[in-house]
C-alpha cells in the first residue's frame, strides 16, 4: 500500500496506481480527455494536471500517467491548478473552436475568452483513435504524421489500409469530432450556453 494526501484526506493506494486511479478511487473528481481506461495513458492534454506538494516544494504533473508515492500530497483544485487547467482548456480552443466538450469545459471551468488564434484543425493531438485503433482493435490503421506545428493524424500514404476495417472506434473515442457546439461557431469565441444544450434523442423510434 502507498499512503499519501489527496486535497487534505489521507488515502492508502495501491502499488502501481496512477495518482487519477487513488483520485478517482475516493470519488475526488480529475477532469481529463486524452486518459481513456484500457489504453495506455499518453499525456498529451494535461488537463489532468494536479500539484504534488514535497515540503516547500511543489510541481505540477499529469496525473492520469504520475504513480502514486509515498508520502506524496497531491492538490487537485489549488489557485495554480485551477489556472493550467484553464489555459489548457483555451490552447485547445484555439484549434479546436467548435467542439462541444472543450466548449462544455470552457464553461465548467470559467474560460470566458480565447486570446490565442490558430488555424480550425478539429484535432487536440490528443492520440485517442490512435491508440484504440492499435490497441484494443488490433488495427494500427492511423498514426502520427509530420512534427510541431504541422503534426497531424493519419492515414499510411492518406489511403485506407486494409488494418482499417471501419468499426468507427477512432470516431467513438475521439473528444472533439463529436457533434460541433450548438452555440455560436465564430473561432475565438465561447457560447457559454453549456447549461442549456437541448438533449439529442438518438432512439426517437424506440418510443
Ligand atoms: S488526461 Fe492526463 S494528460 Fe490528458
């Protein structure tokens, strides 16, 4: 077992457990995109990020891939934290505008504006699809391509591969191609109108 301090409380862990597995196996709740249970955690987000105070001491790191240890006192809600998470949350806007989740989160988290601009990719890099596709499809269909700037998901020679047999899993785990933000789609912008999303029926036959 490894002791440590989650927001104030002493918890024991298992050994192995990420510091998102003792989270979340006391109910304090991590917000995340990229973590996904079954695949291997990647980190590419951070919007996990929590404080891991040593005395003085303080970092930040991502919690759905930092194991637990002992002695450790995490904080998941500090000033600091709370600030990451927001500027995490308006990096993705700014290439991301019109996603419905990260504009559920800007409004769960107070992000009120994005002041950066970049190019609509409707794509976090977040490594998802990649990752379900290789696996627990045993397809390795999609994969990186390119670097920095221009590093984007793709296709082996942009053709389908014969890996590829279009169950749709990439789609189904993807955070951001979902259905797009019902609210205003002006890149930069934020609708806020998270609260009063109306419900999709997605079984209208069934009733
Ligand atoms: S959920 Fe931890 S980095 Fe994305």
């Amino acid at each position: 077992m490894v002791n440590l301090v989650i927001d104030g409380q002493r918890v024991d862990a298992e050994e192995g457990w990420t510091i998102l597995d003792a989270a979340r196996y006391y109910g304090v709740e991590i917000p995340t995109l990229c973590h996904m249970d079954g695949l291997t955690p990647y980190s590419a987000c951070r919007l996990c990020v929590v404080e891991v105070r040593r005395g003085e001491r303080s970092r930040m790191v991502a919690s759905c891939s930092c194991p637990v240890e002992v002695g450790m006192e995490v904080v998941t809600k500090s000033d600091r934290v709370k600030k990451a998470r927001r500027m995490i949350i308006e990096l993705m806007l700014a290439t991301t505008p019109n996603s419905r989740t990260l504009q559920c989160l800007a409004s769960e988290h107070g992000v009120t504006e994005v002041r950066f601009r970049g190019e609509d990719r409707r794509c976090i890099l977040c490594g998802l699809c990649i990752r379900i596709c290789d696996q627990q499809m045993r397809g390795g269909a999609i994969g990186f391509s390119q670097r920095g700037v221009d590093r984007t998901v793709s296709l082996p020679f942009h053709k389908t591969p014969e890996a590829c047999r279009q169950c749709g899993a990439c789609m189904y785990v993807c955070p951001v191609c979902e259905l797009p933000c019902p609210g205003t789609l002006q890149p930069g912008e934020l609708c806020n109108n998270c609260l009063n999303v109306v419900e999709i029926d997605a079984f209208p036959s069934a009733k």
